[in-house]
C-alpha cells in the first residue's frame, strides 16, 4: 500500500476555501459528536460521524442553481 510506505510524500491538508463556478466553499472539517435528547420522549442519544465536506458559503439562488 501507498500510503504505508515510509518514504511517501505527506498529504497536503485540503485548502480552507475554494471556488467553485463563482461560488466560495468553506471546508468544514469530518468528527463525532453524540445526538438527539435524553430528555425527548423519541429522540435517543446516538453517536454520529461526519466526513469532512465542503459547504458554500451563501445560499445558492435560483438562476445560480439553473447554471449547473
């Protein structure tokens, strides 16, 4: 495997932000966290784990969407 070699070259952290057609994205980094309420009659605790992702920064408008 590749990324078990000792002489292979580290991976570049992925940029803060990038555009995309117009649009700015800002990189929201992967992680667990726990969700739901103890409290909520159906709503249990349950773990959760996010890829990170990259989310535009303003909402995307009609004739912006239309576009793609």
């Amino acid at each position: 495997l590749a990324s078990c070699q000792r002489d292979a070259a580290p991976v570049a952290p992925p940029a803060d932000r990038i555009t995309v057609g117009g649009l700015e994205f800002q990189y929201i980094p992967g992680g667990s966290f726990q969700m739901g309420s103890a409290r909520e009659r159906f709503s249990a605790v349950r773990p959760v784990t996010l890829s990170p992702f990259y989310v535009a920064r303003e909402p995307v408008r009609k004739a912006l969407f239309r576009q793609f």
